[in-house]
C-alpha cells in the first residue's frame, strides 16, 4: 500500500534540480511526480520515481542526503470537490497531512494525489473505509 | 588634575619613563598577591628590584588570553575581594570568560583616563554626552559613561540599540557629544535620511568617538561628513579597563596611549621579541595603575605599530596606528569580539551537522551579518522539513546565548564546503572596512 518517495535535501540552488533530474535520467530512472518545499535558505526535493531503490543509490553516490519516505497515493476524481472530502474525513479522524501534491501524470478520469501522514496505517484504514482507491507501489512503479 | 601645557599628558620623557619605572615596581609588589603572579614570580625568580628602567619589563613573561581563562574567574587578583567594587566580563567567550575586577580607586583612574582622553578632544562642560555602547557586563558602556561624568560634560545613558530612541533623545536634549560603534553611526546615518532628518542641520552634534570595531579612514571621513563633525578612534580592550587605552588627538594621526598608566611594546607575533618604534608587530600592554588586577604585558593579538616620531601636537605619550588586523582570527560584529573557535564548539555540541563550516560576515544596511554555513549529517537528514528548520533554530538561539550574536544559520548539502587542509579558511569577512 504505501508507496516509496524519494526525499532529497537541496541547498536553495537551480542548479542542483538539473542536475539531479539528469542524473536520474542518465540511469534510466523515470520521474513520475516531483515537488519541492523549501524556506528561503534550503529545500526539499520529493520525488516518486518508477524505481526508488536505485534512484536513493544514484543520488547517495554523487553525494546527496537522500531518504525514503513512505507516502500514500490515491486516486481522486478529477471533479469539483474531489479533494476536499478526502480531507475532511482525514481531519474528521484527527490524521494530519504532513504534505500533498498531486502526480504529473492522471489516470484515466481521475487525479492521482501523494500524501504524506504521519500515522499511515490508520490512514489507509480510513480512506478504505471511504472507499478511497489507493494506488500500489506496483502500478506507480510501471505507471 | 593640571590641565594643559604642564599637564601630564606633556611631561617630558625621562620624567615619563621615571613614573613608568617606579609604578612597575610597584605593579609586581601587587602582583604577587594574586595566585597567578606569586606562582610564575616565583619559579622565574621576579623581584621588584630587577627593574631599574622601562626596558627592564623584558624580563618578565608574558600574559596570554589563556592564562585569563584558565585562572578564572579569581586567580588575577591582588586585592581582598572586600576591596573590589566592580567587575565586567569580556564578551563574546564561552564556557570562561575573562573576568575584570575593579578596586575603587581603578574606577576612579578608568574614568580618569577617560576624561583625559575627552578633554585631549576638545570636550568639557556644556557639551551634552550620549553614550550609544551597551551598558552591563561590556566596558564600553559604564567605564565611558564615570569617565564622562569626570570630564564634566552631562551623561545620557541610552545604551546601545533602539535607533527611535536616541534619535529622540538627541533631538531632545542636543546631544553634542556620541559614543558609538562605526557600523551603528553608518545605520543611524540611513534611517535619519528615510526620516528626513538632515544630521547636519538638524541635530548638535559635534564630536563622535568612534570606538569598539575596527575600521578604515575612508569611514571615519564619511561618517565625519554626514554629520558635519569630527571623529575620533578609540581603542580598548576590557583587559586593559575597557575603551580609552588609545585615543586620538586633533591632529588625528595615530592613538596616543597613556604611557603613565600602560607601558606598550610591540612585539614580534612568532618570537615574542621586542620590536623597535615603527615596526609592525602585536601590542603588548602592561598596566601600571591599577591595583585590583595587574596585568603583566598582556598579548594583546591586535597589530599595529608604534609612531617612532614625537606627535605634533606636543604630546609626549607615544601613538599607535590604529588596528591593522589580529595575530588570531578573532573578529568583531556588532562591537563583540567572537572567535571562530567559539562558533565551532557550538557546532561540534551538535551532532546533527558535520564538522566542516564556515562562517560569512556581511554588511547589510551598515549593519554587520554573521551567516553560519555548515553542513547537515546525512544520517540526520529524514527527509521533514520541520526538522531542518528546528535544527536551524536550535543552532541559531545556541550561537546567541553562548556568543551574544544572533547569526543566520545555513544548512548545506552534505560536501558542499572546500575541504581543506591544515588551518583552513573559516572566516570570510566581505565587509568593506
């Protein structure tokens, strides 16, 4: 259930994002989503690629502070309003949302969106109680 | 106290060099009542006797920073403790700071000196004193402030800081006279201009002391021209009492030291030999007035020269040029003396950034910047941005209690800064001086 995202910290340069995503290419890695959140001084890179095993290797080698990070992905319909029930019933539950953002790519008539909660088994539980479709590491990782 | 030509501050050489030599005497008779004299005279055989003239002083050893530490906070003194009347610390140290004491009668010479130093500027009774230097542990604040009273001029203690204030307190009792660091007057200067107040015109002033951070003759001229006054250079250190050790006549060529009170040498940094007047080297102070807390030729770290002309202005006492730089990498912000080693053990007390560092002072609006740029573990690092941030806090409130500047705190990626061996360069100083 709980998908592999890739945490990278940068120093507040452009830079480092070209180097990183060509350093990803150049082995072959596929970027699936990407976000950023930073302060004014430094960043932090968040990556879901199609194979974060590797992609922690690559970047480890060339001398970056790289982590796993589990995440929930799930799949929301691509209307009005969509969003906003899956977090009302989190907040409902207390859960709360570290971060969010959505994938680069959709699925059919839905959006997929990455969610970073601090107590993640609960969270599944409760988006399955929604009937929330959560989305495997498996399809991500050959999406 | 005699004023003017038969002043002190005019006595002939030899009379000088008399008074040097029976006040060492004396100093090393007090001296021996602290632990920390009685013990090196002691081993090195001292007695007052050895000194028949100035030159004597080469043979006793030197002071260092360290040995102020490592016999903190009373293995100085040389007086009851029931005799001291003051203390102040230095700033900008961690774990032992150097301690000061006073006796009443130190208070008393201080403040003196101080208003010898004023009067040598022209100043005196009627003219209207501020005192911008941080009052407290820091000596630029009260040792200036009991030498003003003696110089007969009216104190207002404002303290440092609160820009809002003191403008209104210029305004308001027509400040003649400020004490004040070169950074701060260059900031006061620009918000006086957003306010539309031209400092010329507007304000009384007349004279400024610039004193407690080093800086260039092109500042002192700006400064000089924006508020249509002259401005003096003082030099200090708490060690020696604070400010006033070295002051500037009209002439404002060089810092005459009151050679009454401290004799001075300039010695060669790596050898510790005695230099002849004119050359380079680091100032040695000893003082010969003071009773609490004799210090016996003191490093003090700072270079600078000797002037080996008589000044023009027909005072006997000798002149230093003023701060050429440190025989350590000590710098100053904000008016505190930090040294890089300080910063460090901040650092290596925390064990979520790597030991390589390095630290960037600015100029930001005249005001000194001190940006710490250090490298974050890779095991640290888990991939929450509140944790950087709560790192970046922890070091920051960290860097102020323990140094008493507040810095900006940089995280870096991993390898990010030059390795480099040996004595590395941690210390970027970007200010123009």
């Amino acid at each position: 259930m709980l998908v592999k995202q890739i945490s990278v910290f940068l120093e507040n340069k452009i830079g480092r994002l070209a180097e990183i995503t060509e350093l990803l290419g150049q082995n072959k890695i596929n970027i699936r989503a990407l976000a950023i959140a930073d302060t004014t001084e430094f960043g932090i890179l968040r990556l879901i690629v199609d194979n974060p095993e590797k992609a922690q290797e690559v970047l480890e080698d060339r001398g970056f502070a790289a982590k796993q990070t589990d995440v929930i992905v799930v799949k929301v319909a691509d209307k009005p309003g969509g969003l906003a029930g899956i977090l009302k019933e989190l907040k409902k539950s207390d859960l709360n949302v570290e971060y969010l953002y959505a994938f680069v790519k959709q699925s059919g008539e839905n959006a997929l969106v990455v969610f970073r909660i601090e107590n993640t088994s609960e969270a599944i539980k409760v988006l399955q109680g929604m009937g929330v479709e959560i989305i495997s590491p498996e399809e991500i990782y050959s999406l | 106290m005699e004023e003017g030509k038969n002043s002190i501050e005019f006595i002939r050489r030899e009379e000088l060099e008399k008074i040097q030599v029976n006040r060492l005497k004396k100093t090393i008779e007090r001296a021996n009542n602290s632990p920390f004299y009685k013990n090196i005279f002691k081993k090195e055989g001292i007695h007052p006797e050895d000194i028949r003239c100035t030159d004597d002083i080469r043979k006793l050893p030197f002071t260092t920073r360290e040995d102020l530490r490592e016999n903190f906070p009373f293995g100085f003194i040389a007086l009851p403790l029931n005799k001291i009347v003051r203390v102040h610390t230095s700033t900008g140290t961690t774990g032992k700071p150097k301690a000061i004491f006073f006796s009443k009668r130190d208070v008393d010479e201080a403040a003196g000196l101080i208003a010898r130093c004023m009067r040598m500027t022209g100043a005196g009774p009627g003219d209207v004193f501020q005192n911008m230097m941080s009052y407290g542990l820091f000596t630029g604040g009260l040792v200036f402030h009991y030498g003003a009273e003696k110089a007969g001029v009216l104190v207002i203690p404002a303290g440092a800081g609160n820009t809002e204030k003191q403008i209104e307190l210029m305004r308001d009792f027509k400040t003649t006279i400020v004490h004040i660091t070169p950074s701060y007057a260059l900031y006061l200067a620009d918000i006086l201009e957003e306010k539309g107040i031209d400092p010329e015109e507007e304000l009384n002033l007349r004279i400024v002391y610039l004193g407690a951070e080093p800086y260039s003759q092109k500042t002192r001229e700006k400064i000089e021209k924006i508020y249509g006054v002259n401005a003096f250079n003082c030099y200090g250190l708490s060690e020696m009492n604070g400010p006033g050790v070295g002051f500037e006549c009209p002439l404002k060529d060089g810092l005459h030291i009151w050679e009454d009170n401290f004799i001075l040498e300039v010695v060669d940094p790596l050898t510790g030999e005695p230099l002849p007047d004119g050359k380079e080297g680091e100032l040695v102070l000893t003082t010969i007035n003071r009773e609490a807390m004799p210090i016996i030729r003191y490093r003090t770290g700072d270079i600078t020269f000797i002037y080996p002309q008589v000044c023009g202005c027909g005072r006997t006492h000798r002149k230093i040029s003023p701060i050429k730089g440190r025989t350590d990498d000590m710098f100053i912000i904000k008016g505190v003396n930090v040294f890089p080693s300080e910063v460090e053990r901040v650092l290596m007390d925390t064990p979520e950034v790597a030991r390589n560092y390095q630290i960037v002072i600015e100029r930001e609006r005249s005001l000194d910047i001190m940006r710490i740029r250090v490298e974050i573990k890779k095991r640290f690092f888990d991939g929450s941005l509140e944790h950087l941030k709560e790192l970046q806090e922890k070091i920051k409130s960290k860097v102020k209690s323990e140094l008493m500047v507040t810095p900006r705190v940089e995280l870096l990626e991993p390898g990010t800064l030059p390795r480099t061996t040996g004595k590395s360069k941690r210390v970027i100083d970007k200010r123009r001086l």
